[in-house]
C-alpha cells in the first residue's frame, strides 16, 4: 500500500467510526456558538422519582452489550449547569456523537442528599463539589475513566458549546 494510501485509510476509519482503540477521536462541530442558541426551554433531564441502582445498573449492561462507555450525569433539575450540559448534548451532531460512543444515565442527586451511593461506588466520598458531576465508566471492568475530572463540567455555562464536545470526545478512543 502506497503512502498516501494508508494515510487515506487512517482518515476515513476516524471519520466513519472505525479507527482502532487507542485512536485520537474529534468531537463534531456542534454547530452553535453560544448557549443562547439552544432549544428552549432546557431540558429537565434528572427523573426524579426514579430508581438510580437500577438505571445505572441497566444502562451498564447496555453498554457492555453496545461496547461503549458508560457515562454516569450526576445532577439535578434545579442546575442551570447541568440543564446546559443537556441541551448541548440534544444538538443534532453531538446527539449522533454521543450515542454513538456513550450510554447516557442521568441520576437525580436531589439537593445533594439524594443516590450519593451511586458516586460512592467509583472511589467519591462525601458531598459532591459540583455539578453536573459525569463519571465515564469503562463498563466491562466498571472502572472510573476520568479520575480527577468528574467535576469539569460543574461550571458548564463560563464553556462553551463546543468545549463541552471536546471534554466528552477526550474519553473515546
């Protein structure tokens, strides 16, 4: 195979999906400049009533079954932070990016007092220190892949649109 070949093939496999692991993978284009240009209103992502063991649980199983990664949005409603992360994540090209390469659960934390089981299971003791707070999980071995940056999003909003692509496409490859 010629150079350029090769080269070629490495392009397209990144571009359509099927670089191998380790690869460098680029967030899409969100194609918005500002959070002003969101849907309105934003979403309200965290159910409230439901059963966070579980959907964690389920959303884990999908993973495995799916081979992506298991991505864990500890938040609430009341967040205008986390209510940005959701909208930004709804915009067509990071919506295709992410459910390509994520299983999304979201999990109500209340005002703090509520599912803190759920970020104890990956090493976080404590009260929280922001959110939205996102644990990227590799499922298989239900590892935590973002030690140390679970709380980069907590001020979403001083983002931008585009940044927030960028921090969730650093996890995949």
């Amino acid at each position: 195979m010629r150079p350029h070949t090769a080269l070629f093939a490495m392009v397209a496999a990144v571009v359509l999906g099927t670089a191998p692991a380790g690869a460098a993978v680029r967030a899409p284009q969100v194609g918005i400049a500002s959070f002003d240009q969101l849907a309105q209103p934003l979403p309200l992502p965290y159910d409230t009533h439901a059963d966070a063991n579980r959907a964690v649980t389920e959303a884990r199983q999908r993973a495995m079954a799916q081979h992506k990664l298991l991505l864990i949005d500890l938040g609430g409603n009341w967040c205008l932070d986390c209510r940005i992360l959701a909208g930004t994540i709804e915009t067509p090209r990071l919506k295709a990016f992410v459910e390509a390469h994520y299983e999304v659960v979201t999990v109500d934390i209340g005002r703090f007092d509520k599912n803190g089981q759920i970020a104890a299971r990956y090493g976080i003791k404590g009260r929280l220190e922001g959110v939205p707070a996102l644990l990227v999980v590799e499922p298989r071995g239900n590892t935590l892949v973002n030690q140390g940056h679970i709380f980069a999003l907590a001020d979403a909003r001083s983002m931008s649109p585009q940044a927030l692509a960028d921090w969730l496409a650093n996890w995949v490859g």
